[in-house]
C-alpha cells in the first residue's frame, strides 16, 4: 500500500510539471512604504533658474542611503544656492553661446526609498556632448560638483539620462543618418 502511495505521488508530481517547462524567472518584489516626504518647515527658498527653457538636460539618476540622507539633505541646503550662482557667474565670464545651468537636485517624494535626481541644463547638444558649455571651474565650484557627484558614484544602480526638449526633434527624417537601426526605424514610421 506505502508503495501505491508513493507510486501515484510520483506520477502528479510527473504530471504537473510536465506541463510547465523549466526556467528561471526574475522576481522583483514590490515594496510598499507609507513614507511619504514632507518638505521641512523653515526650508530656504530655491535659487533663481533660467526663466526660459533649456534645450537639452542631463539628469544624474541616484539613490543615497537612509543613513547619509539627512547629511546630504543639509549639504544640498548649505551648496545648492553656491552651485548655481558660482556657476552662473563662471559661465557668464566666460562668455559665448554655449551656457550650462544647474537647474537643482530633487527627491521623488511619492517613494519612501531616497531617490534622487540632479538635472543640469544645457543651451545645445553641442554644450553637452564637447562639453563646450562648462567654463574653467574655480576651485571652491569644483568641489561642491565633486561632493555632489560623490554621491551618484556611490550609487551602484546609478545612471545618466539626456533629454532634448521635443518640440525640437519632430521631424524624424531630419535625423543624422548613421546606422542600419535608424534607416529601419525611420522606414517603418513611414
């Protein structure tokens, strides 16, 4: 009888995996919090950004640990203003068309987990990619950027992103027409 039991346990066990092919799936669990962020009272008015729209943004993606988060909160509320106004005044002594502007560092509010954005506002693609934009950086701005970035490169699921105002791009056939991928995609928009 234990050996009939043992039998047709083997067999369900055939049966139901026969069924479904082995493999090995990602699981990525969801994590929900009711943290929600609330700006602190007292908190210093942001700095001046350009009244006109920027072009192209360069957005450094990062997280910052629950640990370093006041720290960073209280350097960015000491720096942030010094950034953007050393930079304003080493650009404008350095003259030309291409401009850079720190536009600021933000959290996203809706996450409980302390995830950052820095946006970095460029007047062309030209300013960002040769970085044409970027004057010599006096020494105390060059080390409010180096602590800044500090904490991206701690990141390890840290990335960059480039966005260009669309308004700009609406014509997909103007494009630069350099690769297999391109010429297929701009003949299937067609």
């Amino acid at each position: 009888m234990a050996a009939a039991r043992k039998l047709a346990r083997k067999r369900a066990t055939q049966v139901s995996s026969a069924h479904q092919s082995p493999g090995i799936e990602t699981f990525v669990p969801e994590i929900r919090s009711d943290v929600k962020w609330r700006p602190t009272p007292g908190a210093v008015p942001p700095f001046a950004v350009p009244s006109s729209a920027v072009p192209v943004i360069a957005v450094w993606n990062y997280g910052v640990a629950f640990k370093e988060m006041d720290k960073f909160h209280q350097w960015l509320r000491a720096s942030e203003t010094q950034i953007a106004g050393m930079l304003k005044t080493a650009v404008a002594k350095k003259g030309g068309a291409n401009k850079v502007f720190y536009l600021g560092t933000y959290l996203n509010i809706d996450s409980g987990t302390p995830m950052y954005q820095t946006y970095w506002g460029y007047t062309s693609e030209e300013a960002l990619d040769k970085e044409t934009a970027w004057p010599p950086l006096p020494q105390g701005l060059r080390k409010l950027i180096k602590e800044l970035r500090g904490y991206w490169v701690r990141d390890p699921g840290r990335s960059e992103s480039r966005f260009g105002l669309a308004s700009n791009y609406s014509d997909v056939s103007k494009m630069p027409n350099n690769g297999l991928m391109l010429q297929i995609t701009i003949e299937a928009a067609k």
